[in-house]
C-alpha cells in the first residue's frame, strides 16, 4: 500500500476513527495537524492542494505529484479497511453496515459530535444566538440516537451481528466521548458494554 498521511485535527471524532481503523489493522499512517479553530483547514494553499472543500479529514494516499487525497471520513475507513474483516463478505451484511454508516453521519454525527464541538471545544459561554436557540434539539435528536443504538445492541454484542464492522468504529468515535457535549452515556448500558468491547479489541487505540 502506497503511504498514508491523514490531515486532521487530533480533537476530532471523524478523524479518530480512521486513526483506529489503522491502529486495529496495524497500517502505518503518518499524520499532519490542523487547528479547525483557526481557520487552518480554510488557507488558500489548503483549498487548493487538500480539499477544496475545505475540511478535514483528508486521507493523502501517496506523496509528491501522485498523491491521491480522500476526503469524507467513512470514506476514507472504507478505502483503509477494504479486503479486511471490518468489511463482511456478505452483501446484505455489507449493505447493513452501510446503514449503520450513513445513520452516523446524517442522525448521530449532526447532534452527539455538532453538542460535543459546542460544549467541549468553543465553550457554551462562546455560543451564538443560533447555536443557543437550537441546542435543545441538538439535544433531543442525539439523545434518539443513543436510545435507538442502545435498544439495537440490547441483543447484539456489534452493529452488524458477532463481529465488529466499520459501522462500530464510524459510532464509537463520537458515541465514546459524548459525554463531553453533556450526554448521559451512564442512561444506555447496552451501548456502554459496546464501548467497552470496542476498547478491548486488539490493538486498540485511545483518542488522543
């Protein structure tokens, strides 16, 4: 495999999780740093060259002028974890890890990971009027998604069945830290013995 580089912010979940597909398959990945807070992800040598979309992470696959650059998180875990166990063979298992991915990203990721950002990072007293006006709903919706994961895991040790897949890093990545945007982890023991099972997976990396 052609070298790895992940732009990221350490602070972010999204980029955590490709970090711990690398760590759990044991691929060599170098990282460079960015401080989203200070518009670093937004210089014009950044847009131009990383992502013009602006954001991280970006997966660099490569160096010099070959250089391929992935950005999108699940993206990326999947370019990292193709081939391996993190992906089921079957294709309704694959098409329920898929579901389970896309579920992160449009109902846990908007809510758990967005209060997380506010609360943790910017500080509650840095918040706008709009922030300030849609917390509770931030609120509401990621508390739904926490009590739908935890009615699903209720008889599943992972996402998708005996095994963990993708699905289960793409959600641990916020879900482990969520508390930190003021989620009670503690009101869903199902998904707390989930993260425990994901800590104690061989090699295992803790957020930095």
């Amino acid at each position: 495999m052609a070298p790895l580089t992940l732009h990221e912010d350490p602070r972010s979940g999204n980029c955590y999780k490709i970090k711990l597909i690398a760590a759990l398959l044991g691929l060599p990945l170098a990282t460079r740093q960015y401080d989203i807070t200070r518009g670093e992800t937004r210089t014009p040598d950044f847009l131009a060259n990383i992502n013009a979309n602006g954001r991280i992470p970006v997966l660099q696959i490569g160096e010099g002028p070959e250089a391929r650059f992935l950005p999108e998180s699940n993206a990326a875990c999947w370019y990292l974890a193709h081939g391996s166990a993190l992906i089921p063979a079957e294709r309704i298992a694959q098409a329920d890890m898929l579901r389970w991915m896309f579920f992160e990203q449009y109902n846990h990721e908007p809510n758990v990971a967005t209060l997380r950002f506010w609360m943790s990072i910017l500080g509650e007293a840095n918040l706008s009027d709009d922030q300030r006006r849609i917390l509770p709903y931030k609120r509401e919706a990621g508390e739904a998604a926490l009590a739908l994961m935890d009615r699903h895991l209720a008889d599943k040790a992972f996402f998708c069945g005996a095994a963990p897949t993708l699905a289960d890093i793409a959600l641990f990545a916020y879900t482990h830290i969520a508390h930190e945007g003021g989620f009670a982890l503690g009101d869903y023991r199902h998904v707390t013995g989930w993260i425990a099972r994901i800590e104690g997976l061989p090699g295992f990396v803790p957020m930095d």
